[in-house]
C-alpha cells in the first residue's frame, strides 16, 4: 500500500510551476528560498539568510519575515515575501531557486499478531520490541495522556536524544512534542490523525482497545518499546510545506532514528522541486530510516450524508455498495444509522434481488468483529499504483503493509464519551500503512543498528510475500492476482525482514549519478545533496542498486544492469537462482564476474557482485504495455531467500 523511495524517499507531490511570481499580487506569500552550499561559511547560519531578505526589502512597503531557518534539510530558510521580493530574491547570487509552497494534505490491536509479532519471541524477542529507538513522528499532534502513551516499563530515552517537550507531558514513552506551524501555539491534535499513526508506529500495550467494543483486545503499535517523539505540522487546514520541512529539520536535530510522514496531495513533481523529498534525502544522509507515503485523496465525504437523508425519508438502515472501481474494499465507517457496506460483486447480487421482487426484504445482523480471514492480506482500492511517473526506472511502489480499518489511538471520543482518555478509532488509508512500516523499521534497527536505511529497506523489500493466508496469490480489489505496479515487492514481513541473508545497500552519494543520469543540472543536485556535484559519471535510473529492476524492452533489445550484495547472514553461505519467471518473449541471464554460477560468502559483510541480462524476443508479439517477473537467490541452507521483482515496459 505503500509507494515508496540510506533511504530515498519521495511523496510524489508538486506544486504548479509556471507563473510563480505573479506581478498583481501584493500579499505576503510564504516562500521557500534554497541556497548554495558555501564552501567556507564565517557566519552564523540565521544572520546569513537574513542578509539575503535584508537585499530584497526594497522591493516592497511590505517587510520580509523570516518564517524558518534550516539547518539539516536545506540549505535556506522559508519566508514571507511578495512575489516582487520573490523574483528579486531568485535573480541574486547564490541562491539556487526560491519556489513558493503549498499545503499538503493527511492522507490497531490485531496487526502485530497478523504480521506474526508475537510478545516473546521472532522479531519483537530479537528487537526487544525496539527498545532504544527513536521514532519520529510528523504530522497534527499528539493526545498525552493516552494509556497508548503510557511509559510502563519504557526505559530513559538515550543520551543521543536533544529534543524538548512543549507544553509539558512527556514521559519514557512520549519523550518530546514540538508545534512547528507558524503563527500557531496550539500543541492538541484537533484532527486525531497524529495520535493514530502514533500508536500504530509505537504504541504501548493496552488491554481492552475497542470501539463500540469492536476489534476489542490488547493493542498495540509494531515497537511497542520504542520512543516517540511528535512535530506537529499540520492543523485542520492542512500541512504548509515549510513547516514539514521545519518538522524534518527538528527532528534530524533532536537525534531521531526513523521517520514516519504520512502526508500527501494529488500530483506528481520533480525531485529537485519537491520540497519533502529534498528535506527527506537530507534525513537519509544523516542514516534516518523515513517513510514518505503519497496518499490518494478521497474527496467523497457523503456516506453521513447519505445516512441522513435515508433517516429523513423514514428508513431503518441502509446497505452501501462499492462501484467496479473500489471493488471489494470495505470500509468501517461511522453512520447516523445502522449500515452495511458491501463490496461491488456482492452490490450487483443484491441489485439483482431487488429487481426480482416487488417486496424485497432485508435484514443487517451485527456479528461482532471478524477475524482471521484467509484471504487477507488484499490490496485495498486506495492503494498507491506505479508506474513510477518521476523516474520510470525505479519500481513503484516498493512494498505493502496493513492500511485498512486500523484501530488506534485517537485524540478523542467519536463514541461521546467523557469517563476516559482510552479513546480509539478505526480508519484506513496509506497513512495507516505508513506508521506500521515505521515501526516495523524500528525494530530492526534496533536489532542491527549498523544498517543503513537502504540495508533495512532492502530486508524489508526482499522479504516481503505475494501470497495471503490460504497460499493463494494476493488479490486486488477486483478479486484478481495483485501484479508488481500494485504490492511492488509484496506484503510485509517483520520476521524475514529480521534475516534477510543479503541487502541491496546504498549509500547517499550513489544517487548522484542516478540525478545526473535524470538530467537534473549540478545546481539542481546540489539543493539536494546540499554540496557541490560533478555530473562527470552518469547512470540509468535501473543501474542504481535497487532491489527491484523496471526494465523498458523493444523488440530485439537486451539491457544488462548490475547488482551488488551484501552477506548479513551467514559467514559462510552460498546462494544460487532456484526461482525466476519472466514474461513470454522475454528471456534472462545472470552472471557473476567471476564466472561462477553462485554467489558464494566466507565472512559477513563481505560484497558480491552479478550482473542480470534481459532480452525480448525480436518477434515477440506482446501487445500488453506491461509485464512482471521476478528471480529469487536461495542459499545452500534453505535458510535465505532473497526475492527481487521485475516490471517490464514493452515498446
């Protein structure tokens, strides 16, 4: 459910780029204001970036307001200016761009036992449920106070931590809260989306979560031993893409380990012109493990409508069916009256009774809560899809994770209730699927806190399954197999991803060349590496070392691309291809540079190189745009396997 991107990860969110300087405008506008890096800098940071709104002043009555100074994300700041000073600002020396922001928009007691976290042993005995780690969380805010935020037997937080906690309430658990929305003091969470992610990421144990004593058991979040920390960026109006970056910047200072951002809007940007995926490399290179999610809004807000205007006209109850596009995708939503939604098979079997009678009759029984379904996991209909619009090269999305009808914490009672903090609510959405993945990042790095992000990524990717509860395929909302531009890599696996027996691993500089081979320009790169580049060496975006391939194949082509491994598992292991499939037409061959048909390992750590060579029929007829594959690398113990999805693009 997750589309994901040491640890690049990119919401594919823009903002509109042309006209960005309107001259009718006389209003302060906030601003973002990228800088070259200075290869000497004298000065303080705060009176540097001053110097450059002290230069545009002139351009206006009106006066420019510094709003943010970076110092991690960016190198620049965020101001208040009017699209004069704006342009004026873009044309002085040493500034690289200034681009003006937008608002992005938000987009659980069985997921630990459904991914197979058990209390004491796999993955949360191994992790000590994340005990140590420091979970950063960016979003609305947080309820303290909530028994999820309880810090029972949660040690002190680590010396490396140098956050605070505004307004107070912090414990063990809850170590910092800080509002980073401009012209706000304000530390509650207004919308509940904060304090739900939250508890999901790395919630305590709590007995008896529940609403309306459903899903009633003891909840939890994925590292339940984990801290947390909470920067509050977005109000019910919304999250301002300078106070995200700001949050970012916070927490990179306050020592946090893994991020988790559930935040989104609608369209696709460049890298160099999303103000998150740059705050979010400079977290990557500063080794934070981040979950950047692009969420798919659903504007139809009308089922409480609905239930109103079946209420007014006298009916007792009401049955919502899914159109052919949310397929089989429920939804446990509030309602004014009793309700039942269905999915879109079982809407058209009904629609068919009702045309068949002149006195149908209908009857909603409540069963409680349901557990334990054997086709589950399946890809809901909101689901973040690839392709990969901004590099097409990369497969998209990475890996999938729980994201309907979580129960969590919430900030407060949709049951009306004031005898209790213990307030909990169930929603659904990438957003939910975001914080599980956190957590689940979480434990890991606190069982290997050597990884990289892109080593965790790699576990978590290379791990994941393709099959539900019953060994058949994952399906989709329509009922049909879930194919690679849906679940990526597949659903997610705590337990695996603690041994994955080799990475995919990353470091920050090797996105370099992958920018180059793009076509960004060195200034460009530089906002985003926040250093001076060369573009001398350029790669294509398959070349970078990603556990996936996504492969554009004409008629008669081949495309070899290279992989480099990293033993985790055994010191002494070997591993060979006993698992591949490719599409008809299309053929592979793997080999080593040492020619020998198995990678083998005398110590961890140790590097192992291979290079995979697709090629397509020269009369292959594949009229389909896409296709999918996948290779498995399995060692000599059965213990490893290392899975590794294609997406082809046919020409």
């Amino acid at each position: 459910m997750l589309p994901t991107v040491g640890l690049l990860l990119f919401v594919t969110c823009t903002t509109t780029l042309f006209n960005l300087f309107p001259t009718t405008a006389t209003d302060l506008k906030t601003y973002i204001v990228y800088l070259s890096s200075p290869d000497h800098q004298t000065h303080e940071t705060e009176e540097w970036y001053n110097s450059f709104l002290s230069k545009v002043a002139s351009r206006s009555n009106e006066k420019p307001v510094m709003v943010h100074a970076y110092s991690h994300v960016v190198t620049g700041f965020a101001a208040k200016m009017t699209p004069d000073q704006a342009e004026t600002m873009e044309n002085l020396s040493g500034v690289l761009s200034v681009m003006p922001t937008g608002v992005l928009q938000l987009h659980t007691t069985r997921s630990p036992y459904f991914l197979g976290l058990r209390q004491d042993s796999g993955l949360w005995k191994d992790s000590s449920s994340g005990k140590g780690i420091i979970i950063g969380v960016i979003d609305s805010g947080i309820a303290r106070g909530h028994p999820s935020f309880n810090d029972d037997n949660i040690p002190a937080p680590p010396s490396t931590w140098k956050g605070t906690c505004e307004g107070g309430g912090c414990n063990n658990k809850l170590i910092g809260i800080r509002n980073l929305i401009n012209g706000s003091s304000s530390l509650d969470d207004e919308i509940g989306h904060g304090t739900h992610t939250s508890s999901t990421a790395a919630g305590n144990v709590v007995e008896n979560a529940n609403v309306f004593g459903l899903g009633n058991g003891t909840g939890s979040g994925m590292a339940p031993m984990a801290h947390l920390a909470m920067y509050k960026v977005c109000d019910p109006s919304g999250c301002g893409e300078a106070d995200i970056l700001a949050g970012v910047d916070a927490a990179i200072e306050d020592g946090v380990n893994v991020l988790s951002i559930s935040l989104g809007r609608y369209s696709p940007a460049r890298f160099d012109q999303d103000h998150l995926a740059v705050g979010t490399f400079a977290a990557m290179q500063k080794g934070i493990f981040g979950k950047v999610v692009l969420c798919d809004v659903d504007e139809n807000y009308s089922n409480e409508e609905k239930g109103y205007a079946v209420k007014n006209a006298g009916g007792a109850a009401m049955i919502i069916t899914n159109d052919n596009v949310t397929g089989s995708s429920i939804s446990a939503d509030l309602h004014v009256i009793l309700a039942s939604y269905v999915g879109y098979k079982e809407g058209v079997e009904i629609k068919k009774y009702l045309n068949s009678t002149s006195s149908p009759v209908a009857a909603i029984l409540c069963g409680g809560t349901v557990v334990g379904l054997k086709t589950n996991p399946e890809m809901a209909d909101f689901s973040s899809r690839g392709p990969n619009s901004i590099s097409p090269g990369i497969l998209k999305p990475d890996i999938t994770g729980p994201g309907v009808n979580i129960l969590a914490a919430w900030s407060y009672s949709i049951e009306n209730r004031t005898d209790t903090n213990a307030t909990y609510n169930v929603v659904r959405g990438t957003s939910m699927s975001c914080p599980h993945l956190a957590g689940i990042a979480a434990l890991l790095k606190s069982k290997h806190p050597e990884w990289s992000p892109a080593a965790i990524k790699s576990a978590l990717m290379t791990t994941a399954g393709q099959v539900n509860r019953n060994q058949d395929p994952i399906l989709d909302e329509r009922g049909l197999p879930a194919d690679v531009l849906a679940m990526g890599s597949g659903h997610v696996n705590p337990q695996k991803a603690l041994e994955p027996g080799l990475v995919f691993d990353i470091q920050p500089d090797d996105y370099i060349p992958y920018l180059c081979g793009l076509g960004y320009n060195q200034g460009q790169i530089e906002k985003i590496v926040k250093k001076k580049v060369s573009c001398a060496k350029k790669i294509e975006e398959a070349e970078l070392n990603y556990p996936s391939f996504a492969v554009s194949l004409k008629r008669g082509e081949s495309k070899t691309y290279a992989r480099t491994v990293t033993n985790v598992g055994s010191p002494y292991s070997s591993y060979d291809i006993k698992d591949y499939s490719v599409p008809k037409g299309v053929s592979i061959k793997v080999g080593l540079r040492n020619d020998d048909q198995v990678l083998s390992f005398n110590t961890l750590q140790q590097k192992q190189t291979y290079e995979v060579t697709f090629s397509r029929d020269i009369e292959d007829k594949e009229k389909g745009p896409y296709g999918q594959g996948h290779m498995t690398w399995i060692s000599d113990s059965g213990k490893y396997t290392v899975r590794t999805p294609f997406s082809f693009k046919f020409e």
